[in-house]
C-alpha cells in the first residue's frame, strides 16, 4: 500500500477496512473483559485493606485495653498505699518502693518506666530513674495531670494524657496511664498516684508491621482525627506528621471502614482506613475518648500519564474509496495525537524492544541502533531517534505498542521511535493545509495539517526535509524542543 499503485489496491484497502472494523470491535470486546476482571480483581482488593485496617485498629484498642486496666490495678498495691499515706518517708520505704515498680517493669516490658508520686504531684520513685543524665526522681508531674488524677472518684476511674511529647519519655510523644493511689484507711482520700509509661514507638511500630504481615508494597499508619501521625511504617511520614486525607475519611464514625483508590506519593493505591470503636469498655462507657485511625496503603503502580492517550479510539478515520487522485500518509501515534509521514518515504516499521540502547551523550533524541529486517532494500543497521522528544522536548516512554518506522529521505535511512501505529490512509490536496507556523525559520516540524472526517480531526504532518536537516545538523539538536 505505500507503493501508491492502483489496480488491485481498492479492493485490498476494503478488505483491511473490514479486517480493521473487526478488529475494534475485537479489541473492544477483549478491553471490556479485561476490565471487568480488575473491577472484581480491585473490589476484592478494596475489601482486604479495610480487613486491615480495621485489624489494626482493633490491635490498638485491646493493647491499650490492658494498659488501662494495669494502671488501675496496680495503683490497689497495698505497700503503695501505705508508703504515700504514711506522714514521711525514709529512703528505706522509698527503696521498697522502687523494687515493687523494678519487679513489675520487667515483667511488663511494654512501659519505659512506672513513676508514683505523692499528693502533690513530686515523682517519689521511678523505675529507670535516669532521663538525660538527671533523674526523674524529685521532678513533678504537670498540674493538669495531678488534677485530673485527683479528681478520679473510684477505683475504676483513670486518666490518659494525650498523645504529646513527655519528659518522662525522654521528649517523644506516648501515652501516659495514670492511676489514684488512695489512703488504705479512707478510700476518698487520694494520697498519690501512679504513672505508667507506655513505649509507644516499638510497641505501635510492632503492631502495625505484624497486621501487614509479609506483604510488600504495603505501609499502614495510625493517626488522629486531625491526620496527625502517631504511628508509622513509612519513612517518609513520622510520628508528629500530617497525613493528608479526605476529610470524609478522617470524621468516619466509631467502628466504620471505608476503602478507595487513590494517588499516594505517585503511585496509583488502594487505601484502607478504619475508625477505633474500644474494647469492652474501653473508649465505650469508661469516660475516656481518643479516637485512632488506622490507615493502610497498597501501592500498585506509579502513575504514568500520556497526554492524550484516551483519544485513540476517537481516531478513525472516514475514508471515501470513490475520491482518487490522493496522496498515502503513513499514520502513527504520539501521546495519543495522530501524526503523519508521507507513505513513499516510509520503509518498515518494527518493534522498539528490538532497539539496541546506547549512551545518549549530548544527542537525547538518538535512542540507539535498530537493524533492518532482511528483505528490506537497505540492510544493515540505522539509527533510531525519539520523535516525541524532538516534537515535545520530553523523552517517550518505550512499552508493548511502540513501534520505529524506518524513513528514507535521499541517500539517508533513519529509524522514528513512535508510540504506536495507526495505518496508511489517503488524503486529497484540498484536505493538506498549511500551519499557521510553517513560515517560521527555526525549523519547525510540522508544516501541514490535514483535516481528516470532514474537518473534525487534525492530523499532523511531519516535514521529512526539515527532519532529516535537524538530525543531519548536531548543532541543531539544541533546538529540537522548540519544535511542534
């Protein structure tokens, strides 16, 4: 067909366009099955992550569960009661107490330290007393704290500190349970308390890598309802970071999941989160709220985006067989927009995965070396140059569908890196019009148009003479990405 012969050449252009037609339709019919298949294949992913999600959550909740409960516990130890009931304390009763706080520590090793302190707040004994070089003994918890502990009515009561930066945790961020210790003898009377310290870092860090098990490409976080990191398996979002999320997501009542794609850091994801609901009591009736978001993010892809893709399929061409006297272009694809050469110029096209790459050095349009197919007329090797970087100044991105259409033009033989083929089709004089840039000196690409479906899509000609001077010339590759 880029012989531009008549005789049998109607006949063979009727039945490709048949073969063609079928083949759409062929392709529409595969397209259709292949996404139905992800939908179910993305549906079944979209309900693993919250299946996750809310996993974790529910980790979080019944840890700290039992947080609350050692608190309240503990703080009922006789010894303790009667050391900070008693009118003073020699460092006998002090050092009694301390070994009751070493002796639970080490078999709870889940806390940084356990602190009591008197009714005035001043820590009178700590477990791993050293914070910085100094001590924490003597150091008082704030006011706000000791007011809310001694304001604690039962046994049963307890208070949390937020989520925030303590001294007794070397400046990191944790969760701080605190008790009432009460005077053994009037239960009314709070005469202290006790602060156990938990280790949020490797604690959480622990729970949220066991929920994602081995799964690669996965990262999950919990967070507040502000999107405030407290926990993290991603390096690039620590604990204090802001996670930016829907809004939506981050006011999802008690309990509820909710699950979606999205584009996170680049990459095309299916995100899961889920909303703390409690444990029991826990965050349900005890008075205590602090609201946690898991989140989790199953990357699968990095976002490649082609301008102009989706436009393929509104690209064929309405071709009338009665009209001679036309002239063939060879049509292709690049970033979705038809560009055309003319027919007699174009020699083959073959496949981009048979370019052998090489180093681009100061020419980034020369791509490598391709070697001609062994019935062509001209064997041996050509060189193969990126005609998107040329026409948009951005390197292609070489996949299943690109093709290099191998172009002569005189004496010289050159290979076009294209996105993918369109076909041979035949255009009239009265279709070819000039660009309104085709007067420019700076060696513009495209000199012509050609309106093709009655005027309602735009094809874009490549000029072969100015091409071929641009890749002749080196000095003139400077300007290649001025050219459109």
């Amino acid at each position: 067909m880029t012989t531009g012969q008549r005789g049998e050449l109607m006949k063979l252009k009727t039945i490709l366009d048949q073969i063609g037609e079928t083949g759409a339709r062929s392709n529409e019919l595969f397209s259709k099955s292949i996404a139905d298949l992800y939908e179910t294949v993305l549906a079944s992913s979209l309900r693993d992550s919250e299946f996750v999600s809310h996993l974790l959550v529910d980790l979080l909740d019944r840890n700290l569960y039992e947080r609350s409960d050692d608190c309240r516990w503990w703080a009922l130890t006789p010894e303790l009661q009667a050391a900070l009931a008693a009118p003073e304390r020699d460092e006998e009763v002090v050092e009694r107490i301390t070994r009751i706080l070493e002796y639970i520590n080490r078999l709870y090793t889940v806390y940084t330290r356990l602190v009591v302190y008197d009714a005035s707040g001043c820590i009178v004994a700590s477990t791993h007393p050293k914070q910085n070089g100094s001590s924490v003994v003597g150091t008082s918890v704030d006011a706000l704290t000791l007011a809310q502990v001694r304001a604690l009515r039962t046994e049963q009561d307890y208070y949390v500190t937020p989520f925030a930066p303590s001294p007794l945790y070397g400046g990191a961020p944790t969760y701080i349970y605190h008790a009432a210790i009460r005077d053994p003898d009037d239960g009314a009377n709070v005469v202290g308390g006790i602060g156990i310290v938990f280790d949020a870092a490797p604690e959480f860090s622990a729970m949220l890598r066991g929920g994602l098990g081995n799964k690669t490409g996965m990262n999950a976080l919990f967070v507040d309802r502000r999107g405030c990191v407290i926990s993290s398996t991603d390096p690039t979002r620590p604990v204090g970071a802001t996670l930016e999320m829907d809004p939506a997501l981050l006011r999802l009542p008690n309990g509820s999941s909710a699950s979606r794609i999205v584009i996170h850091d680049g990459h095309y994801a299916i995100m899961g989160c889920t909303a703390s609901s409690g444990y029991r009591e826990f965050k349900v009736s005890d008075g205590y709220r602090e609201d946690v978001l898991a989140v989790v993010f199953d990357s699968f892809g990095a976002v490649r985006e082609r301008p102009g893709a989706g436009h393929r399929s509104k690209t064929v061409l309405k071709s009338d067989l009665t009209e001679r006297g036309g002239r063939e272009f060879a049509t292709f694809f690049i970033d979705g927009s038809l560009f055309a050469l003319p027919a007699e110029q174009v020699l083959e096209a073959l496949p981009a995965a048979k370019i052998s790459s090489m180093s681009r050095a100061d020419r980034k349009a020369r791509i490598g070396l391709l070697a001609l197919q062994s019935d062509a007329e001209n064997q041996g090797s050509v060189w193969v140059f990126d005609l998107g970087y040329l026409l948009r100044g951005m390197p292609s991105i070489i996949d299943k569908s690109s093709q290099v259409i191998i172009v002569r033009f005189g004496a010289q033989t050159i290979g076009l890196l294209v996105d993918g083929l369109h076909g041979v089709p035949e255009f009239n004089a009265a279709q070819i019009m000039p660009s309104p840039f085709a007067g420019r000196t700076d060696g513009a690409l495209v000199k012509n148009f050609i309106k093709a479906n009655g005027g309602q899509l735009l094809i874009q000609a490549v000029d072969v003479s100015s091409l071929f001077a641009l890749l002749m010339h080196p000095e003139g590759m400077a300007q290649a990405t001025a050219f459109s």
